[in-house]
C-alpha cells in the first residue's frame, strides 16, 4: 500500500497529538478535582453531624460498611479514609480553595499532606512545589522530611547586590541551606573528594537535592589562565537561570578564602565558557560549617554572584523524635539483659 503525502499533513497531526493529550490530562484533573472536592465535602459533612447532632466516634465505621455495601466496586470507603476525610476538611474550610487548588493534586499526596504537617502554610507551599514539579508521591514525602520548605532559599549569598531583581530572587530561591547528602552512606570524616566522586556516582539523587533546572556538565572540569591549571570541583548549567553553576566542596568549615578563589573561577569561566546570550555565571560554596556574620562579610566586596551553604552527610534527628530515641547506655543495657537470657 502506497501512503500519498499530503502537504501539511505531519504538522496537522503532530498539532492534534498534542490537543489530545491536553484534552487527556485535562480529563484526568477534573476528575481528580471533582473526587477530591467529593471527598472534603464527605469529611465537612461528617465534622457537622457530630457536631450538631452529636454523633460520636463510631458513626464512621458504620458508614464506612454501609457505604461499602452500596458501592461495592468503588475504593476509598474505608474506616480510615473517612477519618482522613475528616481530617481534610478540617484542615480545609474554603471549599473553593480545595476546589481550585487542592484539587489539583492527588489523595495520596493530600493524605502525606495533613498527616506530616499541621501548619496551613507549608502544606499550601508544598502544594504550589508539587504542581510546578509534577512531584509523586514518595518525592513530596521525601521534601517534606528533609524539611524542604525550611531550607529553600535560605542560602547566604550577595546575589540581590551582583544580579538585576528578577534574576536575583530566582536565583535565591534555587539555592538551599543545608543541603541533604545522606544518600551517599559516607561518614562526617569524608573528605572533598571522596564526597564529589560520590555525588557524582548518585548524580540522579544528587540532581534531585539540588532542585529543578540543574544539568550536570563534569567533576573536575579543567580551567586554563594563561599556561597555569585549575580545576573546578562540580560545574552544572541551569536552565531557568540560564546560567553555570560552579559548585566547590569544602569538608571543613568556611574560610574567607573561599570566595576569593571561587570569585576567580566565575570570572574565567564567564570570559572562556559562557555564551553571549548566557547570564552571569553563579557559584556556591558547600561546607560542612560556617558561621554567618563571617560569610557575610566574605561577600560583601565579591564582585560575582556567590552562594555559602552548609552539608549534611548524615540527616539531622528531627527535634520531635529525639526523646523517644534511647541513649548510648540504654542500648547496652538492653543488649546486656539479651545476653544473660539467652543465657550466654
């Protein structure tokens, strides 16, 4: 069979490709939308019978049965659904708000949402970061564990002084402090290299802890000025920024010197590697200590757009976990009354 060509025909059905898949996802939200808002509207319904009529606790598990046994084929009636329905509209009282924003995200990321978080704010800000990112599931509980919303653009940088506005706060907000590195399985004594050559190793997990927009380009990236050789430590390029990134890993804690060094290398890389239409090439420190006025003042008189954040190899315990976990001598102790049962 012999396909005539027809004039305009690829572009014409590529355009219709396109539509359609529109059509799907927009098919796909609105239904979301719609089984979201079903599902706030079941949780404020129940909030205001028991407050009402005063139906207790156990109401829910009867209507989770009864439920059931009319929809049958339909999930999400259980005991502990309604509960979390209930739950959700109690964290939701706009109902319009549910409908134009919560409900862009799935139950499962709703779920993650009031039961890791109680403050309004970072739930709607992990909201806004998981529409913009398309985040699943299991990533948007990662964020919230690492306490994204705490570290994202708190950075000690000079940007609003060496970028224009728009740039600047961008630029600022792609930046985290402290980063997250625990996915290496490395110890706090690791030094510089051992932590770049497993950055590099895990540079899917690594990509991720740095945020959206970062392309990595090499490790080690070699740097000529004039017949002498450096060598930058990590250099990425950013898309929205439109810019590279030069990153330096540093195992100790911050010195002064820093900057000056990598205010060097940003100046060389802008006149050998950065295109016309690029923006000012970025850099950032990551130590493993620094103390802020230091940094502060280590900036103020850089001329480049520079970034100072701490690292962690290890997650810090969160503050609300530390209590219920037993000390050195409890350990012993424990393993002490195992041995003298078992007798040994």
């Amino acid at each position: 069979m012999i396909i005539q060509t027809l004039k305009g025909y690829d572009d014409f059905l590529l355009d219709l490709k396109s539509r359609i898949r529109t059509a799907q996802t927009r098919a796909a939200l609105a239904v979301n939308r719609e089984l979201i808002l079903l599902y706030w509207q079941i949780g404020r319904d129940i909030l205001t019978r028991q407050k009402d009529e005063g139906w207790g606790a156990k109401v829910i598990e009867r209507l989770a049965n009864d439920l059931r046994k009319e929809f049958p084929d339909m999930k999400g009636f259980s005991r502990a659904n309604l509960m979390y329905m209930r739950s959700f509209a109690e964290s939701w009282e706009d109902e319009q708000f549910v409908q134009q924003l919560v409900g862009q995200i799935p139950w499962g990321h709703n779920i993650a949402l009031i039961t890791k978080l109680k403050n309004s704010t970072e739930r709607e800000w992990y909201i806004h970061k998981t529409i913009e990112h398309g985040w699943s599931r299991d990533i948007l509980v990662m964020q919230i564990e690492t306490r994204l919303f705490h570290r994202q653009g708190k950075a000690i940088t000079n940007f609003a002084a060496t970028l224009p506005p728009p740039q600047s706060d961008l630029a600022q907000q792609t930046l985290k402090d402290p980063y997250i590195f625990d996915f290496l399985g490395l110890g706090d004594e690791a030094q510089e290299r051992e932590v770049e050559r497993e950055l590099v190793k895990h540079i899917t997990s690594f990509l991720l802890e740095l945020g959206a927009g970062f392309s990595y380009i090499g490790r080690q990236v070699p740097l000529e000025v004039e017949g002498d050789d450096f060598f930058l430590d990590l250099l990425f390029y950013h898309l929205k920024l439109r810019c590279y990134v030069v990153i330096e890993l540093k195992a100790g804690a911050f010195k002064p010197e820093y900057a000056g060094k990598l205010n060097f290398y940003l100046s060389a890389v802008d006149a050998t590697m950065r295109h016309e239409s690029d923006n000012p090439s970025i850099g950032l420190i990551l130590c493993k200590d620094k103390k802020g006025l230091i940094a502060e003042y280590a900036l103020k008189d850089i001329s480049k757009p520079v970034g100072i954040s701490e690292y962690q190899l290890v997650a810090a315990i969160p503050e609300n976990l530390k209590g219920s976990l037993p000390t050195i001598e409890e350990l012993e102790a424990e393993f002490s009354d195992d041995v003298e049962d078992d007798g040994v």
